[in-house]
C-alpha cells in the first residue's frame, strides 16, 4: 500500500503492451462501486448492448441503499396527480437561485431530464406516490412520499412553488426499496457483478489511458465475515462512531490478512468510479473539514462502510483533480415541530449566525463553524415551546414516529436549559449573557417590524420572544442527541457533458469516468434531500453513455 493515500489503494499499474498482459476478466464497462451510481450506469451501458461487470469493496448498494430513497424532479406525473403543476423551467429557477456547481446549460440538462428520469426508474420497479405532506420536514412520515424536500415553499420569488421530493415507496428509510429492483434488473439484463472485490489500483498504458482496474478478490470461505465487519457500521444508530472506527480497522486488517488474488480486469471502453465519497475516512475529514474529526463519536455519518474515498483517490493516483472536498451536507433539524423555527438559534456569544428557519442542511453546516465545537442553542419563550410540544405530541402515532421521536428526546434527554429571565437561560447555558440579551431585544426588534434584514427570516415565521419562562433547547454538534448528520459531497472534477475524469489543467483522462459522490455534482455546493440520488442517476447515465459513445470500436 502506498501510505500516501488514506484509502487502501495505490499508484497504477503501467502496463505498456495491453496484449501482454494476462487479464483476467474484461467487459466493455468496468463500473468500481455498485451503489445508486454504479447501478444506474450499469443498467444504461447493457441496455446500449455493452458487456458490464461491476465490481464492489462489499455487496453493493452503499450509501443509495441505506438513505431515504429520495429522488429529486420536477414536472412528473405524480405532483400532477397532487395538483402541483411544475416543469423543468421552474426546477431550474430554483436551483439557480439555491446555487450549483456546473454551468447553466449542465444544470438545465439535469432538470429536463429529471422526469425522464423517474419514468425510466420505474421501468425496473422502483415505485414513487403522488401522497403529498405539506408540512416543513426533512423526511416525511411513513404513508406520504411527495414532499418539499429544500426550502421550494419558501422562495416564491424565485420559482413557481412545488414539492420535488419524490421519496420512495416503502415505509421508513426507503433506500434499499429504491436499490433494490435496480440491481435486480441490472443482474437479469445482463450486467455480471463480482462481490467483495475492492479495486486496489488502476492499470494504464504509457499514455496514461486507463485500461482496467486490479481487485483484491476476497476468498469465497471468507466473505461472510467480510460481510458482517461491514454490517456493524449502521448510520441509523446514534453513538456509533467509535464502533464503526473499530470495525472500519478490523475490516482493514482482514483485507490485508486474507490477502485475496490480485486480479487485473480489462475495461474495452472505459472505467466508471462510482464509489461513493469519503464519509468513513476521518483522515480526509481531518484534512478537510477537521470539526467533523472532532465530533464523529456524537454525529450520525450517512452512507456505508464503502464510503472510504478510495474511488476519490483512485482517480487522483492518475492525476484526476479534486473540488469541493470541504463541502458537506451537516444536518441540523430545527423542525419539526415547525412551531419551533420561531426561535432564535444563538452561538457561545450569544449571537444569531442564521436565519433559523433556512434549509437543516445550512443550518447545521454553519452551526459546525461555530466557537467550542459548533456549541448552538435554540431559545423559546413558553408560548412557543409549548404550542411546538402540543405539535409533537398529537395524536401519539406522530410523538413516536420518525417524524417527531427525535426532537421528543432531544427536548428530554439533550440538556435543555430552562429560566425566568433571559439572562438566568444563558448562564445555564454557559453563553454570554449580554450577547443573548442583545439579540433577543433586536430580534423582538425585528419581530415589531415583520422583517429579519441581518439573516433574512421569512416575516411569517418572525414573532417576538416575550413570554417567560423561556426554553432552550442544546442544538450542539457535541450533543447527540440533536441528531446532526453529516456527508461530504466534493470530489473528481470531471467534464459536464461526459462525466470524464479531469486533471488540474482541465484535460481529460482517457478511458476513466467519475459518477455519485465520487465526482464533483449538481448536489456539491448546496444539498438537499433527493439531489444527490437524482445527481448519481444524471451522472451516472451520463458516464455510461459517454464511455460507449467515445471509445465506439
């Protein structure tokens, strides 16, 4: 292993002659990863007539699987059937204003192909609903799968309002409801998929054209301690930071221990990295975003075990360039109840840093650049906090579902600070006490005007915070229990209209192709809930087009 990289990988194997070597598989497209990218270009590539072999670190699935199954798009058939009228113009409005980093005429690629999009999922099974929930919510409850799944209620201004996220039917976290037909119906048309074969390597020609890739094939009498070591990383279970470290050591120390054929796979036109991105690296988050290093035991990190950037370095061990590594997707729900983003959301100084009723994502990316780890609290008077528990707590069905059990135990369980005055709340909450104090007089300021000119609240959900006993409740990276979540979403830069992957220079690297979180996307800036599937599903397609259209024989 070269121990320059953080991943298991290493440098390329040169290989002048491609006909002197020994290979011992090959396909038209070789795909590394077989998760929501890797699937979907799979399935693009052998219903093109290509041969496919997908190869994977673990079982396939990945982050795609274990998400909610959100799809974001606009103009589909099923927010017809919920009386939202909506077309690709409108998607693309609003994702210019929320902001993306590709140019105009890729993004508008990406919402005029978002209907299709879906149409062509449901083709092989995965099923979307027309049950639409109105409230503010980062995921709906179970029984509705139509929702607005980034702040598309909020920016009249920018864009006809309607709900883009389409969640997959299912109940729960739909995920593995979205994966699964998809690679059920890559396995029937044709698509070979090998198991528990982490690539170690790339393998190139003198030209530095990718060829293939060598996998470390893990021994058949061994695969299913493999495939329990990846088991134990569950991103649902709070507080399992630490047991997933030890299991990603131990996962490690077995690859190295079993010491599977090195096999070199021959790609005819081209290699697709789809790997997913670095979520279980803390050596990347360390280097890039060092916070997350530090509050890794108290956060939920989404995505699998696979999701170690060891599809990022491959591509740099060839000279593919990097962007947006710092960016992240940080949860940090406010709401529900939507009562309770009448608040105000104050750091250590006692000082607002955002408008508290702003996308969970923003919110909780700029509450991780906070003082003393992220350290935030969320100030209610009793008039608030108590319509906002009345919110969560009826009927009981809403209290004990994914929906409201979260903010339940964070209010019981995560510290919440409660006083008389308001200077009383912030020596409870170890906060400045005059700088609360002038921020809740200038919001109160605020609220008599119907306007927040420094954070840009929406006047709707501005009113003043004047009834005692107030409430605060710990909004804290360091507190568990305010269910933070966070997902890394830089990677290869690649060319918009293939998917190519690029140097620093802006060439492209022949024969290597970057999809998913692997590469740099539409969801790389500013994310919400459904963009990153619907991005693997448009870059996926894209790469897989790309290779076969290029490198036609």
């Amino acid at each position: 292993m070269n121990h320059a990289f953080t991943a298991n990988v290493e440098m390329p194997r040169v290989v002048e002659n491609p006909d002197s070597l020994a290979w011992t598989d090959e396909a038209d497209l070789v795909i590394v990863g077989f998760g929501g990218a890797g699937v979907v270009a799979a399935l693009e590539a052998v219903q093109s007539g290509a041969s496919v072999l997908a190869v994977d670190r673990f079982t396939g699935g990945g982050a795609t699987a274990m998400s909610g199954g959100v799809v974001y798009a606009g103009g589909t058939r099923h927010q017809r059937e919920a009386g939202f009228s909506d077309t690709a113009e409108e998607m693309f409005k609003y994702l210019s204003f929320e902001g993306v980093p590709v140019r105009d005429d890729t993004l508008r690629r990406f919402c005029e192909s978002s209907n299709e999009n879906i149409e062509w999922l449901e083709q092989f099974g995965v099923r979307f609903g027309s049950a639409f929930f109105g409230e503010r919510i980062a995921y709906p409850p179970d029984g509705f799968f139509l929702y607005y799944s980034g702040m598309e209620k909020f920016r009249g201004e920018a864009a006809r309002v309607a709900p883009r996220g389409h969640r997959t039917v299912g109940k729960g976290p739909t995920g593995h409801n979205y994966f699964a037909p998809l690679k059920d119906a890559a396995l029937q048309g044709g698509v070979r998929f090998m198991p528990h074969a982490p690539v170690r390597r790339l393998i190139v020609d003198g030209y530095d054209r990718v060829l293939g890739v060598e996998v470390q094939a893990i021994p058949k009498e061994s695969q299913a301690e493999h495939e329990a070591l990846f088991r134990r990383v569950n991103p649902y279970k709070m507080g399992n930071g630490e047991t997933a470290e030890r299991a990603i050591a131990a996962c490690r120390e077995f690859e190295q221990r079993v010491d599977g054929d090195r096999q070199p796979i021959r790609a005819r036109r081209g290699v697709v990295l789809a790997a997913g991105g670095y979520n279980y690296n803390l050596e990347l988050f360390s280097r890039y975003r060092p916070i997350i290093r530090e509050v890794y035991r108290e956060i939920v990190r989404g995505g699998s075990m696979g999701c170690d950037g060891s599809g990022i370095e491959l591509g740099t061990t060839v000279g593919g360039a990097l962007s947006h590594m710092d960016r992240l997707f940080v949860t940090k729900p406010v709401s529900p109840p939507e009562t309770f983003v009448y608040g105000v959301l104050v750091n250590a100084e006692g000082k607002r840093y955002i408008a508290e009723d702003a996308y969970l994502g923003n919110v909780g990316c700029i509450t991780s650049e906070q003082s003393q780890l992220g350290l935030a609290w969320l100030i209610l008077d009793r008039r608030v906090f108590r319509k906002g528990l009345k919110q969560l707590l009826w009927p009981l069905k809403t209290a004990l579902s994914w929906w409201g059990l979260p903010a339940l135990i964070n209010i019981l369980v995560g510290g919440t600070k409660r006083a008389r005055t308001i200077e009383a709340l912030a020596e409870r909450c170890g906060v400045d006490g005059a700088g609360l104090r002038q921020t809740i007089d200038d919001y109160n300021r605020c609220a008599a005007q119907g306007e927040d000119p420094e954070h840009g609240k929406l006047p709707v959900h501005i009113e003043p915070l004047d009834s005692p006993p107030y409430v605060a409740l710990n909004m804290s990276m360091r507190n568990k229990w305010s269910f933070s979540g966070a997902m890394p979403y830089g990677g290869l830069t690649v060319d918009e209209d293939t998917g190519g992957v690029t140097r620093a220079d802006g060439t492209v690297i022949g024969g290597l192709y970057a999809a998913g979180r692997t590469a740099l996307g539409v969801c790389s800036e500013s994310n919400f809930s459904g963009l990153s599937i619907a991005d693997t599903i448009f870059s996926g397609r894209r790469a897989a087009r790309a290779a076969l259209r290029v490198n036609e024989p």
